[in-house]
C-alpha cells in the first residue's frame, strides 16, 4: 500500500473527506476558552466550550487507526 500524506485545514469537528480509521497522525490546535483576546465572543459559555471540543474529541476517534497518535496542542 502506498504511503499518502494530506494537510487538510478545516473544521475538525466534521472531517467528512477521511473515512473512519484511516488517520495515523491528527495534530490539531483548538482555540482555548480562556484566550478572548484571539477569539473574541467565540464561545457564548464554558459548556459551549466543552460541547464542540467534545465533538472534536468523537470525530478524532473516529478517523484515527487503532493506536495512532493524537498531538493537541
């Protein structure tokens, strides 16, 4: 099988061009709840925070292969 890198920009909480456990490597920076300064009114409360970061967290699983690596920065 040949090897295939992809960088892909986009919302990591709806990945729908990977399908599911074909990631070996997700690195991905989500913005923090308690940086306003970079992103200002994002999120209306901490729960909001909490409930697109779980998103995040459920879509990772589903794309990475059994015992990848996931790097949040």
């Amino acid at each position: 099988m040949p090897l295939t890198f992809r960088v892909i920009f986009g919302d990591s909480q709806k990945m729908l061009e990977l399908a599911d456990g074909s990631v070996h490597l997700v690195v991905t920076s989500p913005p923090y709840f308690n940086a306003p300064f970079d992103y200002p009114n994002l999120f209306p409360s901490y729960e909001a925070y909490l409930a697109a970061m779980r998103k995040v967290a459920e879509e990772i699983w589903r794309v990475l292969a059994d015992g990848r690596i996931v790097c949040i920065v």
